[in-house]
C-alpha cells in the first residue's frame, strides 16, 4: 500500500515538473518572439529593407519563413502568426479551473484580438 501511494506520489510530481516545464518553454519563447517583434518595428519604424542575420535566424528558429524580398510588415505578421502557437493552450484536463494567471492572458488576449 505505501508503495502504490508512493508511486502514485512520484507520477504526480512528474505531471507537475513536465506540466511547469512546458509552461516555461511557452513562456520564454513568446518573450523571445517578442523581442523579435520588438527588433523589427524598429527596423520597420527606421524604413530599413534588410532584416539583420542574427534577426533572421531567430525568425527561422521558431519556423518563421524568411525571405529576402519579405517585407518587413509582412516579416512582422508572421511572428504574430507564430505567437498564436503558444497562446492558444488549452488545459490538460478539461474539468481543471485555470489558474488567475491563466485568466488574465486570456482576458488580455481578448482585449487585443
């Protein structure tokens, strides 16, 4: 019996490291893209036709397509494009209350859209 529970304990543990694991990645990579989205209105802002290397190979490193002859605005709703990937989560569980924080993405991402 209290090997089960033990068990079950470390299965539990385990949900929630990989559930906080992925939250982080989804976390750093909107902030990585938004940094990108950041570095090109900047560009765009300043009337610049040439995306930066380092620019570009952040933008391929999360699948966005690069191009050349892109333009920068265009450049610039493909990262919109790729952000929407890691705010539409859904829950593991459908029965799970989402956390405040949950929430509050959610009601600020309605504010946006």
């Amino acid at each position: 019996m209290y090997q089960a529970i033990q068990q079950e304990t470390q299965r539990t543990t385990l949900r929630v490291i990989a559930t906080r694991a992925q939250d982080a990645k989804r976390k750093l990579s909107l902030y990585a893209l938004d940094r990108v989205l950041w570095a090109l209105e900047e560009l765009n802002l300043a009337e610049r036709t040439v995306v930066p290397r380092h620019l570009v190979e952040q933008l391929r490193a999360f699948g966005v397509p690069y191009a050349p002859d892109i333009k920068i605005p265009d450049l610039i709703e493909l990262v919109f494009t790729a952000q929407e990937e890691f705010m539409n989560v859904e829950p593991d569980e459908i029965n799970r209350v989402p956390t405040i924080e949950e929430l509050e993405v959610y009601f600020e991402q309605s504010r946006v859209a």
